[in-house]
C-alpha cells in the first residue's frame, strides 16, 4: 500500500480532478446537445469508448487507501472492485487489484506487450501523416469521413499527393480506414493479429492509444494518468488534422503542408516529440499494471 489519504485530502484530490477535466468534456456536452460535431475536439469521446462520464471520475488507482468519511463512503464505495479495509486510523476503502486483475488479465496481458514492445523500439519518423490522405484517395464528392470539413486541395492534387507518397503506415486502426484504391499503395500490411508486431513509438495513433489502454485499465490506472493520456492525444489529433488533406484552419487550427519540405520538416519535428512523451506515458502505464496477479 503506497498512500491513505484522509477525507479532507481525497476531497481535495477528486476536485482538481474535476477542475482539469471540465474544460474538456463541458464543450463537447453542448456541441452533442446542439447535434453539433467538432472532428478535433471530438474525436477522443467518438472515437475511444470512455465515456465524460467516466472520464469525470476520480480514481487514485492501485495501492491507494481512502479513509472512510463520516457518512461511512468514499469516492469508490460504488465501483465492484473496491473492499473495505481497517487501518490503524479508521476504515477504508482501496481497490481490490486481485479481483481486477483476474476479470481483466487478458487485457492487461495484451497492453503490457504491446507497450513493451513499443518501448523497446526506436521511432520510425517520415510517414508524414499519409494515413488521412489514403482514407479519401480517390473518392467521389461527398464521400469523405468528415463531410463538414473542405479538403485543403482538389480532389486530383490531393490523390496526386498519395500517388507521390511512400506510404508506411503500420497500424491497423488507420490503415483499416483506407479508401479500397489506397490499400494496395500501404508498404506495411498492419492487421489486428499483428499489431504487438507492428507498433511503433513515432505513429501519432499510437500515441493517442496509450490514452485507450490507460482508460481501459481504470482504475487499476490512476485518473492523472488517464487524463495526462488523454491531454497528450487531443494534441496528438490536433496535429493529425492539421496535417491530413483536409482544411481545419476555420476551426482556429494550422496547416502542415506534408506535400512541401517545410511541411515535412515540420510534422517530423512534432511527430518526434510526441513520440518522446508518448513513451514516458507507456512507461508510467506498464508501471501501474501488476507484473502478475498481485494482491492489493
């Protein structure tokens, strides 16, 4: 056991908790009341299945007690996997990480490979975020993913783009979005068998996954670390659409010409340092899971 926080200070410690996530859930609440769509601000709470909700929630993950307030509860009464616990000072509540790594060892199994695999590799710069041009390469009007948005050039110069590129791309969860013309031009053949196989640590959707494994690992993954996941990937995605085919600069977003050398110098620069922070996530995420099913 690590910590027993007092009732004064997980009170504490679950308001800033809330603090830092309002300003990004409350504005995509108003935007899905208004059935409006925002294809950056969005994309995390579309995309990924951890809900605001959930997001909004403090944990402070394995090996932290909480002492009990004078109601007899804490933040984590309700979760399944919490169990009551006597201290010296009084009863308290903690995270039964036995229980949880029991019902969720395959999971936890799959993202301890999967991110020791990435940490064990180098990052693998010049892909130049091809990915958002190979899923609208070729398409008809009107049949790109993000409608609202216009592309950045026509249609031809955008596949003409493509069509000069050296396409990369090595994970599945983009590569299953290109466009049926775009498949065959992908150097890599990423499938979903294969992807401890296939990650690596420059990929901007591997970036942003690292906020999926720690989400899917709450509460066994403390809050601050879901939430520094999750502040790292809505930076990942803003890069991501600044430099795909589309144009977001409406939206108060840049361009990175990934079709000029100073785009490319540009996206190779930010893709280089997400990937340096992206793995100090994933070493503070393998860090928080059990190396076997510990008891709490």
């Amino acid at each position: 056991m690590r910590a027993v926080l007092t009732p004064d200070e997980w009170r504490a410690s679950e308001a800033a908790h809330v603090a830092r996530v309002e300003p990004h859930i409350a504005p995509h609440l108003g935007r899905r009341k208004e059935n409006r769509k925002h294809p950056v601000e969005d994309f995390l709470f579309v995309y990924y299945s951890h809900s605001p909700g959930k997001l909004r929630r403090w944990h402070p993950g394995a090996g932290v007690a909480l002492l009990v307030d004078d109601a007899g509860r804490t933040p984590i009464t309700d979760d399944k996997y919490t169990r009551r616990v006597d201290l010296a000072n009084g009863p308290a509540e903690i995270l039964d990480v036995g229980a949880f790594s029991q019902a969720r060892d395959r999971t936890i199994a799959f993202v301890r490979s999967l991110l020791t695999a990435t940490l064990d590799r180098p990052a693998h710069l010049g892909c130049f975020g091809m990915h958002e041009w190979a899923m609208v390469y070729k398409l008809q009007p009107g049949e790109q993913r993000h409608e609202q948005l216009p592309l950045r050039l026509s249609q031809a110069a955008t596949d003409a783009v493509v069509d000069a590129a050296d396409i990369r791309c090595t994970h599945f969860d983009a590569y299953r979005f290109f466009t049926p013309d775009a498949v065959d031009l992908n150097r890599e053949r990423p499938t979903r068998e294969r992807q401890v196989d296939f990650e690596q640590p420059a990929c901007l959707h591997a970036g942003m996954d690292v906020y999926k494994w720690a989400h899917k690992l709450w509460p066994l993954v403390p809050s601050e670390l879901v939430v520094d996941a999750f502040e790292l990937a809505k930076e990942i995605r803003a890069l991501d659409m600044e430099a795909s085919p589309y144009d977001v600069r409406d939206l108060g977003y840049g361009v990175v010409p990934i079709e000029t050398p100073r785009g490319r110098a540009e996206y190779v620069r930010r893709q280089r340092e997400f990937a340096d922070r992206s793995q100090a996530l994933r070493r503070r995420l393998r860090e928080a899971l059990p190396s076997d099913r510990a008891q709490a």
